[in-house]
C-alpha cells in the first residue's frame, strides 16, 4: 500500500439527503481511512454557498464579494463536518494532521491572504481543492459528489467516463465540476478523482489501492 497525501473535497451537495444518512457515512469512511493515510479535506459550500449565490441573483454582488462569501460558506460546512467526522481537526494552514486523524481545512484566512484564484463562479470548491494540493504537496485529489463521476452529457447518463487527461477535460467541459478546474489542475500537477460520495466504500478502496470506480483526471506531465 503507497501511503500518499491525499486532498478530499467533501461536496456539500452530500448533505442535501434527509436525515444525512449518506453524509454520516461518509464521514464515518474517512475517519476510518484516516487512520491508515494522512488525509487534507476541503468542505465544499453546500446550501450555504446557495445562499451566497441567491444573495448574488437578487443584489447583484461584486464578484470578489460574493467570491470571498462562498468561501465562508466552506467554512461554515467545514465546521459541519468536525461535528460528524470522528476525531477530526480543524486547520488554517495547509498541513495534513498525520497522527491518524482527518485534517479539515477551514479556507477562508488562507486564501484570502493569498488570493490565488480568480473572484468569479467559474472557481468553486473543486478548483480551491486542486490548488490546495499544489501547496500542501499532495499526490492525490479527490473530489467526493454525489455522482457516479463525470459524464459528458448533463444531466448524467449512462456510465461515467473512466479516465481522461487534464486537456480532454477542458475540452469536454464536463457538468458536475467548475470551469476553472482544468487550470488549477494543470498548476497543481496533481492526479485527481471524481469519485461517488453516496458509496463510501469507492473512497476507502480509492485510498487503500490506488483505483476505483469514478473518473480519473490524469496528472499533467
């Protein structure tokens, strides 16, 4: 087994489900799998960045406002997921915890003090979590949806594409990821997954061996 430093962008959109059964589960998988891989997880925005964005609809904020708000938002969903991920930490920085618990990194201060992306809804969660790899030295990204992985039609249908490079990716323009993620992944140089939160066990077997079902973002050479 290759231990590696691995980046989870848990999607909010995991949270949506009544009673948060899927959410607890998954949450229950990456403190287990935390134990055995030292693990960096970035919270997505969830309904709290769909606040920001009905806020934007109707007062039409400036983009870095309402940029620099959807990433309180991950905050904000960053302190949901200590409450249900056993063990975990919280950080500002960029260090994984590395003493078998699950690090959760809280963006806001972070990229506020070094502005890294462009203020604008083509930078979501999924590009914050490639260029969080860069930095923090990860070998692995891995975007957690509730998807089976990315499709070329949206909505999806049929089976998700197994593997395609950082360039098929920007030509493709896949739903189900922002439009800026093919550039933070060409900066961070990081192999990245796609990968179905709603089936904890693909995440474990993503970590233990290297593959699983969902789509696999080639690294850029």
């Amino acid at each position: 087994m290759c231990v590696v430093l691995t980046v989870v962008k848990v999607g909010g959109g995991l949270a949506r489900e009544a009673g948060g059964g899927t959410l607890r589960a998954l949450c229950a998988a990456l403190a287990e799998a935390g134990e055995r891989h030292p693990l960096l997880v970035v919270p997505g925005g969830g309904a709290f960045a769909d606040a920001v964005r009905d806020h934007d609809r109707r007062f039409g904020l400036a983009p870095e406002t309402a940029h620099r708000m959807a990433i309180l938002a991950m905050d904000q969903f960053g302190w949901a997921l200590a409450e249900l991920l056993p063990g975990a930490g919280l950080r500002n920085d960029l260090a994984a915890a590395g003493d078998g618990r699950v690090a959760i990194l809280l963006p806001a201060a972070l990229l506020a003090e070094r502005e890294p992306l462009p203020a604008s809804w083509a930078v979501t969660s999924d590009s914050i979590a490639a260029w969080v790899a860069g930095p923090a030295g990860a070998a692995r990204l891995v975007l957690v949806k509730p998807v089976a992985g990315l499709h070329r039609e949206w909505p999806p249908a049929g089976e998700p594409i197994a593997e395609l490079t950082v360039d098929e990716l920007a030509a493709l323009r896949p739903g189900g990821v922002d439009a800026h993620l093919p550039d933070a992944l060409r900066a961070a140089r990081v192999e990245a997954w796609v990968v179905d939160g709603r089936s904890p066990a693909r995440v474990s077997e993503l970590l233990d061996h290297g593959h699983t079902a969902g789509t696999r973002i080639v690294a850029p050479a």
